[in-house]
C-alpha cells in the first residue's frame, strides 16, 4: 500500500500541509482555521449543498465547498474575503426567510441550533429578503421526538445519518425546489414507519430545531447542564453515553464520540427508553406489614427485619437470584457473600448460559471485525431487537459495502429484510446448503454472529454446520467468531463462576425455598419477567420470605415481604464487560432521590 | 424499377400535424394508381422548417411540398407523378418575390444553411440502417478501429476545434484526453439526450432522424478513450426518438456493429439507454449520473469532475448529442475539412431551434460566424405579420435576450457572452413588440424555480425570491428599489449556486434589465406593459364606432361585466369587475374590442345607463 | 462485420437512397401528356424501368412530364446527360425502348435511327 502523498496549501495566508485527498476543511480544521459549516459534519458523507463552507481559490472565478472539494496541491485559498462573507451573509438570511424560524418558539433557543449560530456570527440582524410563511406540517406521532418541518433548513445531516450511520434510510427528501420537504418512507409519519428504528440519531445530528427530542425540549441550551461519561447498561455491547442532566434530571442522552464501542451512535434503548420512560420508581424500603400491605420503612428497620426473620428459622433454604444487570463490583460482592446462602444463582435468557462464559470467550475488536466483514452469518440473535447499534454496523456492511447477509433464526427480526438468506433455523433442507455456500464462495472476511439460540439444540446442529462448510474453504478465510449474549454484563459474570439460569422454575422447585432473595437492580421492568415462566408465580408465593432488591416497583416487587430500592444506571458507579471483553466504566449522572443505594452496598449491608 | 423516391417528413413536428394520414393516403392512392412499383415512400427524421408540416420532398426531382393533407394526395399523385407536373397549390412561395419555389435547392430556408450534423436528417429513413451505412455510415468507425490509435483519434478531434454542443464548448478533444489519461477502469461514456431547455429540439431531431450517428460516434469515443459501456440518457418526454434509438440500437448489435470485437478487432463497446422522468436538473452532468445511478437527480459539487470520478466513482465522459453525431463525419472527412467551417475560435456548424414569432420555425444548421440577422431574418423569414423585431432570447432558460441592435453579432459562445447571453444548446426564441421583457424574464425564472432541484439554498430560495419580484412587478405591485433587489438576488444566486442551473438562472433578469430597463420602469412607475401582455396592467374597452351590438362578447364574459347600453345596440365593460381575461377580444369579430394598457394615463370611458344584456339576468351594478 | 462487409453492403444500399443525391449520369425524360399516354408512353416507361432495373443500372433517373410539343410523333423519351447533351427519341413502342436502354443508357451509344433532331430545354 502506497503512502497518501503530502501536499501543501496556503489559507489566508497561513502554509498548510495535509495528504493527497483530504478536502480543504479538513485541513484548514487541522490548522485551527474556522470555516463557518452548516451542513457539515464529521461521520458523514460531504454533501457541498449549504454553500456556507464556501471558499475562494486563487485563479478561479467560482467559490467552492470547502467541505467536500479536496485540496489541490500548491492552491491558494481564501475563506474570509468580502465577497464570500457577503455571499454567506446572503445565504442565510434566504434561509431565514425561507420558512418559519421562530427562535422564542424552539427549544434550541440560545445556543444549541446551528443555524442560529451562523445567523448571529455573520451579524444578521434582520433580513433583506420577504419572508415566505409556507405551511409546514409537524409530524409528533414518534414516540420520543418531533420533526417540525417549519424549522428544517434541507441541510440533509438527518437524511446522510439514517441512510450512513443507522443504515435504514428512513428519511430522505421528496419533491423539488422550494417544495422540498424530508420525508419519512414514502410519505409515512414517524409513528406509522415500519423501517424507523427511533435510534434519534437524526435528532442528535440535526442542526435546527427541526428534529427535537420531546423529553428535552425547553429544558434550556446544553451549555447549561451537566455532562458525565458514562456507559449504556442494556445490552452487552456497552455504548459509550454522554449524558446532559440538570438540576438532579436528565436532559439529553447523547453517544460519547470518542467511545471505541459506538463511536457516537446509540439505539432506541440507550438513548431514551432507559430514562424517558415513565415507571414507577421504588424510593424507600417497604415492608409488608400485619395488614398484609408493603408500608415505607426505614433502612434499619428493614435490614432488621430481614435478619430477624433469617436469625428465627436457620434451617430454612435461603437462595439469592441476581440480575445479569450488576456490575462488576455488586458481582464481586455477591461471590464474596455466596457461602451465606444454600444456593445462589443468576438468571440469564433462554440458553444464554452457555455465551456467559469464561472471559476467553470474548472476541475482542469484535465490532471493527464486522465494519470489515463482506459476508456476516447472523445465528439464532436479533439485533436489530436487541442489540441496535450492532444491527446498524451489520446494516451499513451490506447496504454501503455490499457485505452478505445471512439470517439463521426461528422468529422474525426487522434485519430480515436485508438478508440474501433468512432461514428459518426450524426447517433447513440440503439443497438449502448448497445456496449458502454459493453466497459465501467470495467471502474474504466472513463474520459469525451468534446468540443465545444458536446455544439451543438446532441452533448448536446449524453451528456446527456453518463452521463445517468454512473448513472447507482455503486456509485463513475463515470467519471471525462472534457470540452475541443479551444480557448486560454476561461476561462480568463469566469469572464469578455463578451458576446461570435460564429457568428459575425447576431451580425455585428441586427443594422448597424458604428465604429468597432477588435482587432484580436496574431491571426495566421490575424483574417482571420472572413471572411469566410457568410455574413461578405460584413457586414464589411459596416462599416464606422474598426479599426483592429492584430500582421500579412491578408485579415482583408487589409479591415481597420485604423491598429495598436500588439505584438504576444512571446512579450507579462501578464497571461491566462488554461482549467483546472491554471492562467500561459505568459512571452516576443522577444523585439517587431517595433512599436508594447500590447493589452491593445493599447486600453488604443486609447478609454481611 | 424504383424511379423516385417520396419523402415523407417523419420528425414529431409533421407527426402531430398528421403526417401519418399523409403517407397512408400516399400509399393507398399510389397502389391505386398502379404506380407503387415506380415510387417508394421514404419515412425520415425531421426536415427542419416545422411549422411548413406536414412536408414531402419528391427526389430525384428535389419537389419539397409544404402542408400537405390527407385530401390533397390525389390530386398531388396525378399532377406530378402521371403527369409530371409540380402541384403548384402546395409549393411554398418565396417570401420577397411571391415566386413559386419548385425546387428545394431554390428554397432559402435549405438553400443558406450547410448541413453537416442533420445531413441525413430528412433524407434516409431512420429506422433503415442500411440506408445509414449507405451514406458512407460506420464507414469512419471501421476505419478508426482498423488503421488509427487512440491517440490518433484524439489528435484528430482536437485538430477538427470541436467544442461540446451542449452549451459549455469545452474542447472536445481535450476533455477525451483527460478522460484517456485516467488510469481507473471501467471507464464509460454518456450522451447527454435531456434537452431539457424549453423549444430546444435539435437533439430530438438528430435522435429521431439520424439516431446511428449518435451511436457511431459513442464507438469512436470508446476506441480513443477506453470506455467500454456507454449510456444515452434521454428524456422521457421523447417517445419518438426513444423507438427510433431503441431500434437503431437493435439494428447495430445485429449488424454486429456495436457489442464484442466491432470489425475483428479486440475493441468492444455497449451501448444502452437511460430514459430520464421528467426533470431539466438532471440535464447538469453530475446530476445525470445521480440519475443513472438511481438516486435523486441532484448536482455534486465538482471537484471531483468525472472524468475522475463520474459514474459509480469510475472515469467518465459527457458529451452532447449534437457532439457525438459531429464525431463521426469529422473522422470519415477529416479534421482539416471540418475546421474550414465556423470562425477562429469555434469551428465548424450548430444546429439552431428557430421558434417564436418567426415565420419559418423549424431547424437550421449554419457554420459559426454566421449573424443572428442571417439567421433570422436570411433563413427565418423574419417576422411574420409586419410586427417589428423586439429582441432574440438564445441559450434557453440560462440565456438572455439580444435586442435588435446586436443583430449583426456573429454567432458564437464568446460573442454571445459579451453580450450577456450565452449560446446554451442553439434554442432561439425571436420576439417581437408584442412580446413583453418583464414577462419573458418572468416566464423563465418560473421555469427555473419550478426545475431547481432545491439542493443548495441560493437557487432554492433565491430563484423564488427573485420569481415573487417579477410577479409583483408585472402584476403592477412594483416598485423602484425592487430593481435594486433583482440584481442583488441575482448576483447572489449566480454566484453562490451550486449548479449551472442555478448560476444562469438569473440571465434572463439581467439581460432584460440590461436592455429593457425601460419596459420595468413603465410597468412599475406607470403600471404599464407596454407589450399588452401582463394580464392585470391591462384594460379592455368597448369602442362604439365599430361595435355592431352583436353581444357575443357579453355571452361570453365569465364574469358577466359586459352589458348592454340602455336604448343603443353598444355594449360596455365595467372595469371593476373584469379580470382582463381577454375572452371578449378574441370572440369579436368587429375589431370592437380595445385591448389597452395605459397604466396610471388610463381613463375609464364614462359609464352610460345599462342593462342586462338579452337573455340574461345579471345585476347592473351601481 | 468488418471493412469488406461494409462496404458491400453500402453498395448494395446506396442504390435505395441513390435517388435523393441527385446528379446521375443520365436523365430519361417520359413524355406523359394526354396524348403520350394514348400512344402507349405508359408502357414505354413500365419497360424502361424494368430493362433499366434489370441491366442495374444505377447511374440513371427517370422521370415524366407533360406535354413535349411534339404530339404526331409520341410516344417521346429525352436523355439528358450530365455533360448538357441532349438527344430526344420519338416513335417508341417497348422493343426500341429495350434498344435505348441497352445502347445509349447502357453502353453510352446513342440509337441514331430513332432520334430526332436536337430539342432545347424547355424547363
């Protein structure tokens, strides 16, 4: 591979050196040289289209995109003569009459909307042009944000984002001239797209207030809140978060651009439904009183409880049942307090215990693998439901580098529709094979990603027929082995040597339990889930003492004797692994309102 | 034996006005008469003077007939083909002499122009290629492949001074050595068939009358750049000329004249059309192969220019019709012969779009250099009617008018842009004084806002800003500094745009504004038009000398303004209901009409006692 | 297809658009007035175009006019040729015509005994 050639430039004047191909921004950037960008932006294709980043070069009568023109070598350019503020000036002030910008109406007031910026670092005060007053639609059916077309300035960052970044290419513009307008599919509202996946990545990037998350608006500018690197806890791909909160609330839940794991992108679950959600918040401990009704009571009442009911029967079978949610830390605890009970166990997703394994079983740089895989196998996962941002990479192999994509499950997933081969795992026949190793014959750098299912006995039968039908290919082209467990911090719990569940029933059901503890953490719903597996519900009502440790009140909690409130993830301090090994930090944005303290700190403080 | 052949114009001018009722009437009545054995009826692309249609040319003996009907077949057949006389009731006349025109060698509209692209347009039958190959087609390109480098076909296109026809007149020559030098492959051509510019129609004739051409030229490309795949990206709204490539296409790879290894060589070129839907943008190259390409037909910011990354990120070339269909007779006649044509910085011809108020509208080819007066007035025929010359609007929507005292200009692109317009793909609109400048200007950004793709924000929003200007002024909503504004947004736009579209869309403004400052100025100060052609600047009055009280025009009113003077056989239009639609002036059949526009000097004639005119009962206002 | 093929093949089609290029050879002028086609000037021209068609000659159009002036004597042909001579032949039935066709189109001979005296041109 050759090297890049070095070229220099001259900017107003200053000498500038960068490498054959980089575009004039990117090294008047590099130079600490400003070049007022409305359209622009980092991660994205150029698109040349707000003409703000214009600049002129010396011996051409055009100005042109310093954003998407590369750098010939020796060119003189200039970014701020008379005549290209004057042309940026004009610019904008067409843009503002164009539709209806109402600055006092738009949550992005006072310093978080590119266009204004623009608008007050050119001096605009007023403008020369007749203001247009079109009728612009605003599409509210989505559920955690807006599109208000009446602030859109077709800067098209939403349009490159879904199309680049998420790869579903939800948005994209209809008809022409002025009557252009960003559409959703063909014309859909948000609420009634099938391909939307509500990432908010749009909304993230969009300079105006035209896309806006609902949970943010007029919360106030962004430079006025509080900003804490933390990581998502939902899944095990662990995105890095950059989270804005104010006065003790989240404001806004942006991807960390700097996280190796996501580069900035997060999915529908780590950017809203972890906080904007509404649920019921468990504040103080409850203790379920003579009257058979939980009443708030204070910690020591409740640790006491807890000791003078286990202290009054010590023959009785305790067990304690955790979360794949804890941390690293609260797992360490629960080892460390593991001989206090007869049994002790966390329970996982449907064959998942087999993907939680020792932490040899990580895949490090994982994610880099799949931005450079040309054929992806996808076994018994779905994450375009489960893990978003991983779906989005897989999305942007084949869609942008035209990578092969084969689907092996029993259930359907939205990255269906994107497969050369969607099989049902169930009913696989031989010609069927003979497909797959036609799809597969070019592959240089295939990439396996399996999940829990492939761990189920088909699913094992199809595995080892994929790695089957790699051997037979030539030396070195075989795939890139990726196990894609579902829950949080599977791999934290590879080392503790916890016993995995993935029923509870017969676990509950070998001996009768007497003492039983849940600690449910940061669940979403509450440990809810439990009770949906047959023959729980009733196995739990058997249990003399249930001790349900959990952040939101739900059908779990409501069957407890006793209920300790934990924190959630946004109150937590300590570290998960992530699916490909990487140990991140989980830091607290919010301070707990409340009485409530972290797992281990519970724990600790009750069976210690 | 074949002893003549009758020639049957079969361009989409004569289509519409029914020439397919002709030649069927020809060949029934030729059956008829015993005489189809002896006379052949050639269908061919268009002839050039289109407003003549439907036309017949009758070789060897070079007749040339002008609107001739179905009904006029038999007796056409029995004067000229039994007894061998010219049917004198269908030859043109000549314009200055009144003379009968017998031959189309006399003809002026032919006889001053010097067809070199549209050579077998009106002569072979565009849907035969042997009758291409028999004048001397693929002739060149056989020699190209079998006796010529690459290198040697490019010195020869350079050598010949061929300029893009498109609109640019980039050197031919050199914009195929770039595309030569670029080390990327596969490299592809395209010819540009969008002709999006509204009465542009010089490609469409080439494409209909003489697709092979096109064709023929696109291998010769290939050979001397080393493309292998060419695209035809051609408008939807040409069905015509997309049967007729289809079928020329058809012909070529049966012949074995397009595919693999063209006359045994090991060169091999594929040709396939793109059929656009409906936008003058994708016109602008880059757009174009957006549009191939499947995306939005929306421009890319160049650098990076196609022949380094065009098509799919690979080297690509774009030329025009009128570009390619030059290729082949340059190298079957040879550079040298070519550039005697034309003038010192651009040889050869162009085919011009005459239409307007002219009285031959049709096609002519003519050398570069030639005067916009030769053309107009030599070859057009002038203003029909005795209406003087206004101004002459070329290059489309991206040009500008030319009054009359720049008629003497030579024609070519540096000339024309010292004047403000530029020669674009050869449309010319003449105007006369019943053409008003503020409309035509208004006309074309109209076009140009409704076409802009909406990429970048100074056309989208600028040509819009400039389109509300205009209306307001013609409308009579104007005002003085709003002149100011035009040329402000039209600096902007034409500076800051993206795209050529956006960057000419204000020429239309500036070069009216440059020469008919004059006619705004009447139409805001006075609120006057003095061309009688903005609607609301005008009035209608009733003049009683002439008025036979007939009140067809008051049945005619569609808001019923029109009435009856009480006691008189007169009527009266009450002006403050009339929407000067004009309906009453062109149902009057007594010249009683006055269509005025006087402006703010106008005085309302004073109103007589009226009533409803008979058989109506509408409410005489107060 | 390569150069040979072509060429045959322009050769074998430039007969089909010969007619439109004007400026053959020789040029046969049919007398087709009343009293021509009375005479039988119709058949004449019918074997004229055949016999020409069949000797494939290409250098010769054939046209018709009206009246030649010279009624007593139609059936009457004129050639004119490309050099401005013109020789007009009188009296025609098919069988002289065949002989015109052979000699004076075909081998550039012209038939003395069936011409007649030098006309100018009247058109």
């Amino acid at each position: 591979m050759s090297t890049p050639k070095q070229i220099t430039v001259t900017i107003d004047g200053k000498t500038c050196t960068g490498t054959a191909g980089q575009t004039i921004l990117e090294i008047a950037s590099a130079h600490g040289i400003v070049i007022p960008t409305l359209c622009y932006l980092k991660g994205l294709s150029s698109w040349g289209g707000c003409r703000i980043c214009i600049v002129e070069i010396k011996g051409s009568p055009k100005v042109v995109p310093s954003c998407a023109t590369p750098a010939m070598d020796g060119a003189e350019i200039i970014t701020n003569s008379d005549r290209l503020i004057q042309l940026r000036k004009c610019t904008l002030e067409l843009l503002f009459s164009e539709r209806n910008h109402l600055c006092p109406m738009c949550p992005y007031n006072k310093g978080d909307c590119g266009l204004q910026h623009q608008g007050l670092a050119h001096g605009i005060t007023g403008i020369r042009y007749q203001y247009l007053y079109p009728a612009m639609p605003i599409d509210l059916t989505a559920k955690y944000f807006g599109l208000d077309q009446n602030r859109c300035i077709l800067c098209t960052r939403c349009v490159r984002t879904c199309d680049e970044i998420e790869g579903v290419h939800t948005l994209d513009v209809a008809n022409r001239g002025i009557r252009n307008q960003i559409v959703v599919d063909l014309n859909a509202t948000f609420g009634a797209s099938d391909t939307c996946t509500s990432c908010g990545a749009c909304v993230a990037n969009c300079p105006t207030g035209a896309l806006f998350d609902k949970a943010a608006a007029f919360r106030g500018p962004l430079a006025s809140c509080q900003t804490v690197l933390t990581t998502c806890t939902e899944c095990p791909v662990g995105c890095g978060l950059k989270v804005f909160t104010k006065e003790n609330r989240i404001v806004n839940v942006f991807g960390d651009p700097d996280s190796p794991v996501n580069k900035g992108h997060l999915c529908v679950k780590g950017r809203y439904e972890t906080w904007a959600d509404a649920r019921e918040r468990i504040t103080q401990p409850l203790v379920r009183g003579a009257d058979g009704q939980l009443h708030p009571a204070t910690w020591p009442a409740a640790i006491q409880r807890i000791k003078d009911t286990l202290a009054q029967s010590p023959d009785w079978e305790t067990g304690l049942l955790v979360s794949p949610r804890l941390t690293n830390e609260a797992v360490q605890t629960v080892r460390k307090l593991a001989d206090k009970f007869d049994r002790v166990a966390a329970f996982v997703a449907p064959y998942e215990a087999a993907l939680c394994g020792q932490p040899e079983y990580a895949a490090p740089d994982s994610l880099q693998r799949l931005d450079e895989a040309d054929a992806i196998i996808v076994l018994g996962a779905r994450p375009s439901e489960d893990h978003g941002v991983v779906a989005a990479r897989i999305r942007r192999a084949v869609r942008q580098r035209g990578a092969k994509l084969l689907i092996f499950h029993a259930r359907k997933s939205g990255l269906d529709r994107y497969a050369n081969i969607c099989a049902n795992v169930v009913s696989l026949e031989r010609s069927f094979w003979k497909q797959v190793a036609e799809t597969l014959a070019d592959a240089q750098r295939p990439v396996l990603v399996y999940g829990p299912q492939a761990m189920s006995p088909i699913g094992v039968t199809v595995l080892e027929r994929l790695l089957k039908s790699f051997e037979d290919k030539k030396e070195g082209t075989g795939p890139a082995v990726i196990p894609l467990p579902r829950s949080a911090n599977s791999l934290g719990f590879g080392a503790a040597g916890l016993e995995l569940l993935e029923e509870i029933g017969p676990w509950l059901d070998t001996k009768p339990m007497s003492f039983l503890c849940i600690v449910a953490s940061d669940e979403p719903d509450g440990g809810a889930r439990l009770l949906e597996e047959r023959y729980v519900r009733p196995l739990l009502s058997e249990v003399d003492c249930l001790v349900v440790q959990a952040a939101y009140r739900s059908a779990l909690t409501d069957m407890a004797q006793v209920v300790l409130p934990a924190v959630t993830w946004a109150e937590k301090f300590g570290t998960i692994t992530n699916f490909e090994g990487r140990v991140l930090p989980v830091r607290p944005v919010l301070a707990p309102v409340g009485e409530m303290r972290d797992d281990q700190t519970i724990l600790e403080s009750v069976f210690a | 034996m074949i002893r003549s052949n009758v020639l049957v114009c079969g361009g989409a001018g004569c289509l519409s006005s029914g020439c397919h009722a002709v030649q069927d009437a020809l060949k029934q009545e030729l059956t008829k008469r015993g005489l189809d054995k002896e006379i052949n009826i050639v269908v061919t692309g268009c002839m050039g003077p289109c407003d003549l249609g439907p036309v017949l040319l009758v070789h060897p003996d070079g007749t040339f007939y002008q609107r001739v009907t179905a009904l006029d077949v038999p007796a056409l057949v029995e004067e000229h083909f039994i007894k061998g006389r010219a049917y004198t009731k269908l030859l043109p006349k000549d314009e200055v002499t009144a003379n009968l025109i017998t031959t189309q060698r006399d003809f002026g509209f032919f006889a001053k122009q010097e067809k070199i692209v549209l050579a077998n347009c009106g002569v072979i039958d565009a849907e035969n290629i042997e009758e291409y190959i028999a004048r001397d087609g693929y002739a060149a390109l056989g020699t190209v492949l079998t006796a010529k480098k690459p290198a040697d076909v490019i010195a020869e296109i350079k050598l010949s001074g061929l300029r893009g026809r498109g609109g640019a007149g980039f050197p031919t020559g050199v914009k195929w050595e770039l595309l030569a030098k670029a080390p990327v492959t596969p490299k592809f051509l395209i010819c540009n068939a969008d002709e999006g510019d509204p009465g542009a129609f010089m490609n469409r004739a080439v494409l209909e009358g003489d697709p092979h051409a096109v064709l023929e030229g696109m291998c010769i490309g290939g050979y001397a750049t080393g493309a292998s795949r060419g695209f035809i990206y051609i408008r939807a709204e040409y069905p015509l000329a997309i049967k007729r490539l289809q079928i020329a296409i058809d012909q070529a790879y049966k012949y074995g004249l397009l595919g693999k290894n063209l006359f045994g060589t090991d060169f091999s070129f594929d040709i396939e059309m793109r059929i656009g839907a409906g936008a003058f943008v994708c016109g602008e190259e880059t757009a174009l192969m957006r549009s191939i390409e499947g995306r939005r037909g929306q421009p890319m910011p160049r650098p990076p220019f196609p022949a380094q990354r065009g098509l799919w990120g690979k080297p690509t070339n774009i030329n025009n019709v009128e570009t390619w269909a030059t290729v082949p007779v340059i190298l079957r006649k040879g550079a040298n012969w070519y550039n005697q044509f034309g003038t010192e910085k651009t040889k050869g011809t162009k085919v011009f779009a005459l239409a307007g108020k002219i009285r031959n509208t049709g096609l002519v080819e003519v050398p570069y250099g030639t005067t916009l007066r030769q053309i107009i007035f030599g070859i057009g025929g002038g203003i029909p009617g005795g209406k003087k010359f206004k101004a002459v609007q070329t290059g489309g929507p991206s040009g500008g008018v030319i009054p009359a005292e720049h008629l003497d200009t030579p024609v070519e692109y540096e000339s024309l842009q010292k004047l403000g317009s530029i020669m674009g793909s050869g449309g010319m609109v003449v105007m006369d004084e019943d053409s008003c400048m503020v409309d035509v200007a208004r006309f074309f950004l109209e076009f140009c806002c409704d076409e802009s793709c909406g990429k970048c924000p100074p056309c989208r929003v600028g040509t819009k800003q400039i389109l509300n200007l205009l209306e307001r002024i013609c409308a009579g909503e104007g005002q003085m500094e709003d002149l100011d504004k035009l040329e402000q947004l039209a600096t902007v736009i034409k500076d800051a745009s993206l795209c050529g579209l956006g960057q000419t869309a204000p020429n239309p403004v500036l070069t009216t504004l440059r020469y008919f400052r004059h006619e705004y100025e009447a139409h805001i100060k006075e609120k006057r038009c003095p061309a009688r052609v903005c609607r609301e600047l005008l009035t209608y009055t009733i003049h009683y000398d002439n008025c036979v009280g007939c009140s067809i025009c008051a049945r005619n009113c569609p808001t019923n303004t029109i009435f009856k003077v009480k006691g008189q056989k007169k009527y009266y239009i009450v002006e403050d209901d009339c929407i000067h639609c004009g309906a009453c002036f062109d149902v009057c059949k007594f010249n009683a009409i006055l269509k005025a526009s006087d402006g703010t000097a106008h005085v309302v004639p004073p109103k007589p006692e009226l009533e409803p005119p008979p058989g109506r009962k509408t409410q005489v206002p107060a | 297809m390569n150069l040979e093929e072509l060429k045959k093949l322009k050769e074998k089609a430039q007969r089909q658009v010969a007619l439109r290029e004007g400026n053959k050879k020789y040029r046969v002028v049919v007398s087709m007035g009343t009293s021509g086609i009375a005479a039988g000037a119709r058949d004449v021209m019918k074997t004229m175009l055949d016999e020409i068609e069949k000797r494939g000659l290409d250098d010769v159009e054939v046209r018709v006019t009206g009246e030649h002036g010279l009624e007593d004597v139609e059936p009457v042909i004129r050639i004119e040729e490309a050099g401005g001579e013109e020789t007009t032949y009188a009296r025609l039935d098919a069988e002289k015509a065949k002989k015109i066709v052979a000699e004076h189109l075909g081998k550039g001979k012209k038939v003395e005994n069936l011409a007649v005296g030098k006309q100018k041109k009247t058109d």
